[in-house]
C-alpha cells in the first residue's frame, strides 16, 4: 500500500503510525524490570565503562568527583569511562592529564571514492553509503575530543531531569546550547534556525518554518503533542516519535540529527531503559527509518531499531550484573 506523505502545519496534531507492538513492549518492559530486580539483589551497579563504550557517546559529561558520585548512585543515568586519554589527544588540545577526569567524544565525518586502507587516530570502521547523493562513497567516522571543564554543566541538566524537569524545547535548547557552546560553531549554539527555505535533497523533503517565529511555534506545538496528545503511546514509542519529528521539523542550524538522538536517549534514561547507539553499523538503515518518519509520519521502523537496541543493551547489562555478582 502506498503511504500518502505528511505535509506539516504549524498547530497541527501530531500523529506517528505503529503497529501492534504490545507484546513486544511488554516483554522488553519485563526483561528491562528483572534486570534492575538483579540490580538492587546484588547491589551491583552495571552501568559500566565497558558497555558505555557502545553507547552514544556524545551525551553526558562531566568535571568533578561529585558529579561522578550523582550518577553513579543514579539508577537511569549512565557513568562515561574514566580513565585518561591517549597521551596524543592531551597533546592535540594543549590540556593536562587533570583536565580529563571523563571522556567525551563528538563525531566528525568525512565522504571518500574508495574504502580507506588504514584507519586514521580516533577513527570507525567506514560504512558505505547506500542512498542519496553520495551512494557508492564511504562515509568516514572521526571521533573528535572534547575537554570535559566546559561540559560540566550537563550535569544540572541531568540533576533536573531527576529532580523532574519537563522535557520541552527550552530543554532541548539547552541541550543544543551545551553541546555547542565550546565548539568552532559556538555562534549558533542554543540558536534556532532563523527559517528561511531548508530543504532536505536526499529526502526530496522540504522542511516546514520560513520564519524563526515559524520555526519556535513547530518545536512548542511539538512539544505540546509529546507532554499532552501522546499519553496512548509507551515511553519507547513516544520517543522514536519525537526523536523522527524534531529530524522532520530541523529546528537548528546544525546538529539536528544528534540533538534527537540525545532527547531520544533522555526519555529512555528517564524511564530506566538504557542508552542505546542507533547509528553504529547499521547508518543506512537508521537513513531508511528518518526517511519514513519525515515523510510519512511512520514510526515503526525507527522503533523496529530502537527496540533492537534497547534488547541488546539490556542484556549486556545483565551479563555485566551476573558477572559483577560472581567476582564479589
């Protein structure tokens, strides 16, 4: 059947199709309830480094023993390794050791004719591209190393997050403006996108908001659907839902793709499941599902990846909780 595509006004109501994921919701609710069941019996912790590693990686960080300590008593909050950098990494950013008590690491990317033979320092495995404009290339990860001190302040985002702060566009504003703050794009941290006509190629999509007061009423109404119109949806859906929509509506001038997958990642945390990492091995067919939430305001395929994610997850924090349990 063919899907009719999704044209976007500004008040509207937003409605993201699924299937009948009852059952599998209900069985990942379990698994996810068991694990912290095994948690609290064994009091051992399995947010750890090692499955951290897999996680998105771009999400929290932070400068200080005592904002260490907050999450590492926060069930829903993941801990980012701790240990020090590569001595080349302290080198390129002219810090000390003292200055990376936690890593982060944002993604750069880079498209090339031919499969590269080596990897460059803080590189990924390259993926090749499979739609789009750059079918054929090889899509090239770099990590890029940030210095913890000016990302500190994610932590008082995440201690309101706990102490129940309403997920919302000035969230997400701040979210964008943490993120960016200390980069070469400082300039248009926090800022949203001042309208004018954005248009997605590879999508053949073009995006709703000729305004920046246009763009602002997308983000709120948005926002309005996920605290009030969604209450029939389960978190894991309400959050592929946004996570598609905030793509769709490309409310900053860069970063957008990122920005939702974190606010994907907070409902998640919120809600006691586990980071996940969407892209990672599987970037074409994470294209493939924002391509059927842009257009077509269909959910499932993103949740399909979501769900795969969270499954996986959860079971590496089991096995983690069992072996943890054995070595006491």
């Amino acid at each position: 059947m063919e899907q009719k595509q999704v044209h976007r006004h500004i008040h509207d109501e937003v409605h993201y199709t699924f299937e009948n994921n009852t059952l599998a919701l209900q069985q990942v609710d379990v698994q996810k309830d068991e694990l912290w069941k095994l948690v609290q019996e064994n009091q051992c912790q399995p947010l750890i480094d090692e499955l951290n590693q897999e996680a998105e990686t771009d999400f929290i960080l932070f400068s200080s023993q005592e904002m260490a300590e907050f999450f590492q008593k926060h069930p829903h909050f993941k801990i980012i390794k701790t240990t020090p950098p590569p001595k080349e990494m302290i080198l390129s950013t002219n810090l000390n050791e003292k200055d990376f008590p936690f890593q982060l690491f944002a993604y750069d990317v880079a498209y090339v004719e031919k499969k590269p033979m080596q990897l460059e320092p803080f590189e990924e495995a390259p993926e090749m591209v499979t739609i789009g404009e750059h079918k054929g290339e090889w899509l090239r990860f770099f990590q890029v190393p940030l210095p913890s001190k000016p990302f500190a302040v994610f932590y008082h985002l995440a201690q309101d997050i706990k102490n129940g702060r309403i997920l919302d566009s000035v969230y997400v504003s701040d979210l964008h403006y943490y993120f960016y703050q200390h980069t070469k794009m400082k300039g248009i941290a926090g800022m949203l996108r001042t309208g004018g006509f954005c248009f997605m190629k590879h999508f053949e999509y073009k995006v709703p908001g000729r305004t920046l007061d246009e763009v602002d009423g997308f983000l709120n109404n948005l926002f309005e659907n996920y605290q009030s119109r969604w209450q029939n949806l389960h978190p894991i859906e309400k959050a592929v839902s946004l996570h598609n929509e905030m793509i769709a509506l490309q409310p900053f001038h860069d970063g957008n793709k990122r920005i939702a997958r974190l606010v994907l990642n907070s409902i998640l945390l919120e809600h006691g499941y586990p980071t996940i990492q969407l892209r990672q091995g599987q970037n074409a067919l994470y294209v493939q599902a924002v391509k059927e939430g842009v257009l077509y305001q269909n959910g499932q395929p993103m949740f399909t990846l979501v769900m795969q994610q969270v499954k996986k997850q959860l079971e590496k924090y089991k096995e983690a909780v069992q072996a943890c349990s054995m070595n006491r």
